[in-house]
C-alpha cells in the first residue's frame, strides 16, 4: 500500500508499503511526471482535503470504464485512514463518462499521521493514481505508480499542442 506521511501538516515522504513483485524500471520512474499530461484523463484521480477541523473530503475521479473495477469499494478501499477518523458513506455519481467516489471523514483534534492509498494494490486494473492533496500548511500534487519506489513529483500540465 502507498502511503502519504505527514508531521507537523506537512508532506514529508509518499513510501511503500510492502514489496512490489515488479522490478522498478527507473528510466520509466525518471520521464513518466513530464509525460503524464498525455494520458492523464485514462487513469483515476485522488483529490484530498483535510481542514483544521479535522475534517476530509476525499474524491476519486476515474472514467466510467475503469469505475467498474469498484463497484463495491469502501471509504477505506480508496484511502487507508488512521482509527480515529470516521468516514462516512461512500456516494457515487457519474457525468459525461467520468465516475466519481466521494466521502467524507471526521478525524477530531488529532491529524492523521499517514494516509494509505491501497488502490494499487487492492485493484489489479489500477497501476497509477494520481494525486492532489491539501491542508491547511500544505499542497502537493504527485503520481504514486506501481512501477515507482517513491512519488513522482513536478507534473508537466502539457497540452498535445505543446
């Protein structure tokens, strides 16, 4: 399982968790953030919100397709959350060939000190997800792949014209 450290409301590593039977192919890992933007729309979309209330909102976004993969996921299939928060049911929609996953979670007075994404384990047609998260002390916007040890940092926001 991928997992999102954080200490003191930042963003300090995204490491796995357990071992991936695939050898890691670094040249992949080192070219794949500037060449995402070209298929980024056929891959699922985590978006994160944790307030100072101790509130989360989560949304997965991912073509209809690929959502059939999920059709009985959970709150914590899509993020693995520490015990003290609570999240809610998870609803469902779709528009235009996009499916979306959303919940929330109550998380108290204690922020979380790490967040799972078991997605890339738990769901063998899922190999990339990308990710934005924000805090009150922080934003970070990466791509956890199952091909790749660490987090893919500075995503190209190219265009097929560019």
């Amino acid at each position: 399982m991928r997992q999102i450290n954080r200490f003191f409301g930042l963003l300090l590593a995204v490491s796995l968790v357990g071992a991936c039977s695939q050898e890691i192919d670094r040249s992949f890992c080192s070219s794949h953030a500037s060449e995402h933007w070209q298929h980024r729309e056929q891959h699922p979309q985590l978006q994160i919100e944790y307030a100072s209330s101790g509130e989360l909102q989560v949304q997965l976004s991912l073509p209809e397709e690929r959502a059939i993969l999920l059709e009985t996921a959970t709150p914590g299939d899509i993020l693995a959350m520490p015990p003290q928060c609570v999240a809610q049911p998870l609803q469902r929609s779709s528009q235009q060939g996009l499916a979306s996953l959303r919940f929330e979670a109550a998380c108290g007075d204690q922020l979380p000190a790490s967040l799972g994404v078991p997605l890339l384990l738990e769901y063998p047609g899922i190999e990339e997800v990308e990710v934005s998260m924000r805090t009150p002390a922080v934003r970070k916007h990466f791509i956890v792949h199952q091909q790749c040890e660490r987090a893919l940092f500075n995503i190209a926001e190219g265009t097929a014209s560019e």
